[in-house]
C-alpha cells in the first residue's frame, strides 16, 4: 500500500511539473501546421479580399472568414456574446487635385498631390484650408524634458506651418549619449512630429521626408498616405489636431531652403544639435483640401480560449488583418493585397489557435486571440483596445503581437523588436533555447520598429507586450542575404501592390517562430506572476500603478 501510495505521489509530482512547469516538455508535438499557414495566407491576401481595407467589402469577408475560423475550432466569442468589437471611425477621402503652393522671395512654386507631397486633414470637415501661412523650421520638431530638448523653444508657432524632419538626432548623429543613439526614440516618430505641433498650436505640419532616417522610399508615403484615411471617432470632430499634416520629400524642401535663401544640407545638420535654433523661412504656404466624408464602424475580431485555473486573466496575442485596400487610380495592379503585412500575422493566429487546442497542455489562464483592425491607418484599432479593453488591463498578463512573419526560412536566430524593455525577455531567451536558437535584439533600431505595430497601443497603457520577428541568420545563407532580402522588401514591396504570396517563400521558419510565441503564451497561462518592463522602461510606472490593490489605493 505504501508502495502504491508512493507511486501515486511521484506521479502527482511528476503530473504538476508537466503541466505547471515554467517551461512546458518542449518534445511535445506542436500543432502548428505550414501547409495550413500557407492555405490562410493565400486566402487572406487574395484578390477576392481586396485588399482588406477598414470599411470596405474585403473587410466583410474578412472578418466573416475569422470568424468562421474561430467558431470551427471551437473558441468562444470574446466581446459577450459576439466576436466583433465595433471600432467608430471616420473615413475622409481627400481630392488628389490639391496643389501646395509655397511663396518665397524667389517667387511662387507649386507642388503637385503625389510626387511632391502628400497631405490630409485629421479634422473631421469637408473643406479646409491653410492660406499664405508663414513657415517656420523647428528642427526635428521634439519637445523631450528628460534629453534637455526642446525645438520649438523661443518662438510661437501658433496659426503657423511648422517644418519638421523625420527621426531624431541620436539617428543623425550615430551619438550614443544623445537621446538614444541609432534607436529610434518614439519622439521619432512621424505620428509624434504632428501630435507635438498640435500641441504647440502650429497650423499645419510638414514633414521633410528622407528614405535613411525614414525607413522606407517616398513610394511608401505616396501609396500609404493616398486614398480614404481614417481616424477614430472623437467628440469634437480631431479639432484639437492642426489643420494640415503633410509630407514633401527633402529634394523638394531643399528647393525651398535655397529659394529662402538657406543652405538646406546645413540648417538640417544644425538641427541635430544643441546648438539649433528654430526659424522662420522666409516663405508662405497655402493649401485647400477638399474631402468625402463617411463613417465607418470597423471591427476588432476577438475569441476566447478559456483557462482551466485563472480564467480571469488573459494573455493575448494579437495581429492586425488590415491592409490598404486597393486604388482604381493605378494603371495595373490596383490591389495591396498585404501578404507579407499582414496576412502572413493574421493566419499566424489562426495556427496559435490550433496549436492550443490541440495541445496535450491546456491553459491555465485564458488566451484571448485578437485580430486588430486598421493598423495601417496609425495603430487605430489597437488603440481603441486600449482604452477600452474587454478584459481589466490588471488582469492581462501580456500581448504578445506577430506583425509580418518570415517567409526566409529557418534561422539560428529570433529577433525581438525592443529587446531589453520586459521581462517578456526572459521567457524568450529560455524557450529559444530549446529550439537551439538565440534571441537578438532589432537589427534596425533606427526604424523605430516597437512604435510601428500594435502592440505598441497595449504598451502605452501599461501592459508588458512582446513583438517577436523572424530570425537573420539564415542557417544556410547567413545574416547579410536576410537583411539584403529585408532591404529589397522594404524598397519594392512594402506597402504596394506588390506585396503578394509568391511560391518561393519558405514559411518552415515563421512555423518556428510559431512554436515560440505558442509556448511563452502557454508558460505564462500556468503562471500566477505577472511579468513587468524593466526598471528604467517608460511605461512601468503606468504598469505598477494599475497593479497595486484597490485596498492600498
């Protein structure tokens, strides 16, 4: 008896490790299959979907194919009784007739919608103009008390046309005690420049548009920034936003400089320094756009796995299903199909979904399986999330976000998109291990990759996110043919219509990839800690306050 007592003791204890360990036995077959992958990412970015843009009739199959994937293999809805959350938008459509007329003292020039600029309005009006609004260059348009920065210090910018640059000055000066050298600071970002002159209570915004400190060609603004757009819908209209915000690509703003009177190579190299000092150009903008305005009610597609022993606390994993639609104004090929960005995500999720059902282990948290809309319109269906979750932020564990997986091949390596930020870090470092890889950090830091995808919404409220992307260092070709591959993404597909399936990828890594994400979702679902951003981390305070008890308050 005591034999048989001991015997079911050990197997008790061998019973919780298996399925309580911090790290789940790594031989167990993972349902994670690349013949499906490959089947959902075909349909995703098919013609049929047009492109899946917000609002539009590729949206509703879209989210009908989701939802219909998730009810088949059982998951439950993840809004009450529905798997949508409705996120209200507005679409504004701008006339691509404008024409951005810039006077200097060398006379009057005008720049043409498209190959020159590129402008929209974020105020909810069918008409709005900018007349003979004094420009002023305020640098890289950055207010940052904790770098001792400020551009717009000593002048008004109010009711005025600000000029700004892309990026920030660590990237320009490759000065590692500047902001934070080659990485990109979220004061960057191109959705920081305009946030900043609203704030400052500037007109119009321009945005000097540069492929190196950019990330990508003028094709990818022109494409991008054309079109309907869309914001979230706010009480006063986005009123508070300024009236313009353009870009013009640097050969025409240098044009402008010179015919200021100004060395634009220099005054934009003076810009990265403490030395700088913002000015006015000597020139006038005026601009008049006309929009179509028509409100959408876009959707967030959410289901939900159930945890066995914390059910209510979540741990999601997310990806947006949105891409760019199509526009009737190409001669061609006139649909973004996004299937690298982001089918290849979308049906990612769809295979996580297999893989935890299936799976010997079941979770002891709830997963929640997030498919975000219009993240290509700014992060807008993230950030509805955001502020409205479904689930107590207190309560969710982690995001963890897939945003364009590999289509390389395996790799001895996984890259993590703001390595160092979490302690989200650990669990990958650990579980990469088993697969005989290593975590790297963002080969391309100067991107500003963390503020670019969704996860970046939940971030800003606290929660810790994880973005995991696919390995460099191909195990047969090696770290310069993926990054020359990237490069070649990045320059003629990235946001255009090319961006379609194509028979040569090799999806046998985003599969790894796959596995990883899988079981640092199933660890932590059998964990009862929370893990948290580093000490340092912009947004711990944000997270430690969510998480101190009511009692305590």
């Amino acid at each position: 008896m005591k034999k048989i007592l001991g015997l079911m003791f050990v197997a008790a204890v061998v019973l919780t490790y298996f399925v309580y360990d911090k790290v789940p036995p790594h031989k167990v077959a993972v349902n994670i299959d690349e013949a499906r992958l490959t089947e959902n990412i075909k349909i995703l970015a098919s013609d049929e979907f047009e492109g899946r843009a917000p609002g539009s009739a590729g949206e509703e199959k879209t989210i009908a194919f989701l939802k219909a994937e998730f009810e088949k293999l059982g998951l439950k809805p993840g809004n009450g009784d529905s798997y949508f959350q409705g996120v209200n938008m507005v679409e504004m459509t701008a006339n691509p007739d404008a024409v951005m007329h810039i006077e200097t003292p060398a006379g009057k020039t005008g720049l043409a919608y498209g190959p020159e600029f590129m402008s929209w309005t974020p105020r909810v009006m069918e008409a709005i103009s900018v007349t003979d609004s004094e420009m002023i260059f305020v640098g890289y348009g950055i207010v940052a008390p904790e770098y001792d920065w400020n551009d717009y210090a000593g002048v008004d910018v109010k009711g005025k046309t600000v000029v700004v640059m892309v990026n920030d000055p660590g990237y320009a000066t490759q000065d590692a005690k500047l902001f934070t050298g080659n990485a990109m600071t979220y004061y960057g970002r191109w959705t920081y420049k305009y946030e900043e002159a609203a704030r400052q209570g500037a007109a119009a915004v321009i945005i000097i548009h540069e492929t190196k400190p950019a990330s990508y060609p003028w094709a990818v603004v022109e494409g991008s920034w054309s079109g309907p757009k869309f914001s979230l819908e706010s009480p006063d209209g986005n009123m508070s936003s300024a009236k313009v915000e353009a870009w013009v690509p640097g050969a025409e703003m240098a044009k402008v400089f010179a015919a200021a009177e100004y060395d634009y190579a220099k005054e934009t190299a003076k810009a990265a320094t403490r030395a700088f000092k913002p000015f006015f150009l000597k020139a006038k903008m005026s601009v008049a756009i006309e929009n179509k305005i028509r409100r959408v009610v876009s959707q967030n597609v959410v289901a939900i796995l159930p945890g066995d022993t914390r059910p209510d606390e979540y741990i999601i994993h997310m990806s947006h299903w949105d891409h760019l639609g199509k526009d009737t104004s190409l001669e061609g090929d006139q649909i973004y199909n996004g299937a690298a960005d982001n089918a290849s995500g979308t049906a990612g999720l769809i295979e996580l979904a297999n893989a935890y059902l299936s799976g010997a282990h079941k979770p002891g948290r709830s997963i929640m399986f997030m498919a975000v809309t219009a993240e290509e319109q700014g992060l807008l269906g993230s950030s509805y999330y955001g502020k409205n979750p479904i689930v107590p932020l207190n309560k969710t564990v982690a995001a963890l976000n897939m945003d364009v997986l590999s289509s390389l091949g395996k790799t001895h390596d996984v890259t993590v998109i703001g390595y160092g930020n979490s302690e989200l870090d650990d669990y990958v470092d650990s579980l990469v291990r088993k697969q005989k890889r290593v975590a790297m950090p963002d080969p391309t830091p100067e991107h500003g990759s963390f503020y670019r995808s969704d996860h970046f919404s939940l971030s800003k409220e606290g929660v810790p996110a994880l973005y995991v992307g696919g390995g460099l260092n191909h195990i047969e070709k090696g770290r310069e043919w993926s990054l020359a591959q990237m490069e070649e993404y990045s320059a003629n597909r990235y946001h255009k219509p090319a961006d379609e399936y194509d028979d040569s990828w090799d999806l046998s890594g985003a599969v790894q990839d796959l596995e990883l994400v899988y079981k640092i979702g199933l660890q932590l679902s059998h964990e009862d800690t929370f893990p948290n951003w580093r000490e340092g981390n912009e947004f711990k305070a944000k997270r430690d306050a969510m998480m101190v008890p009511a009692a305590l308050k």
